[in-house]
C-alpha cells in the first residue's frame, strides 16, 4: 500500500504540470484561430471552444498540484463560474451580432488583392 502511494505522490506532480501545459498550448492554439480565421463567427467560435477546454484543463492541472483541499475547492468553484458563463456570453455575442445584422463570410473571399477562382 505504501508503495502505490509513493508512485501516485510521484506521478501527481507530473501530470499536473502536463495538464498545465497542454492548456496553455490549446490556449494558443485558439488564439492563433483568432487572428486567422475571416469573420466574427468563426472567431467567435475559435475562442470559445479553446478557452473553455483550455481553462478546465488547466484548472485540473492547478488542482493536481494545490498542496490542500481548500484550494482544489475554490478551483472547482472558478471553473464552475467559466463553464457556465463562457458559452452563455459567447451565445449572446453571437445571438447579438446576427440581431444586429452582420452577415457571417461564405466561400473565399479576395484579401490583398488576391484573385479568387473566377476572376482573371
């Protein structure tokens, strides 16, 4: 028995930092969606997906490595508050936006001065 816990004590640490990482990499990668994608909606998507899977997979690493229970609690609490209120803003932005008219970009548009298929 000593010795499972021994190997949990080890591992815990590391996965933590894992899970800290890999966040902080899906994180990027939704903001690098930001900037890349053409309109508001899929903007708007990039970034509400990536900050919620990134926020819950970092708050689980934080919480493999709080050193108590009672901030494993509040961190379960923070994330409680970004799962409910991230996607429900984000719903609201989009619902404003098309109430407010603005179309969402379909197919390929020209940028630059960049010719698309049926131009000469």
């Amino acid at each position: 028995m000593t010795e499972l816990v021994n190997v949990i004590l080890f591992i815990k640490p590391i996965l933590g930092a894992l899970l800290c990482l890999v966040g902080a990499v899906l994180a990027i990668i939704g903001t690098v969606g930001v900037l890349r994608f053409p309109d508001f909606y899929t903007r708007l998507h990039a970034a509400s997906i990536t900050d919620t899977g990134a926020a819950t997979i970092l708050l689980v690493g934080m919480a493999l490595l709080a050193p108590s229970w009672l901030i494993v609690f509040k961190l379960a609490a923070i994330w409680l508050f970004l799962f409910l209120t991230g996607p429900t803003g984000s719903h609201a932005l989009a619902n404003a936006a098309h109430t407010a008219g603005l179309q969402p970009v379909i197919g390929r548009t020209a940028r630059n001065g960049d010719k698309t298929e049926g131009e000469v």
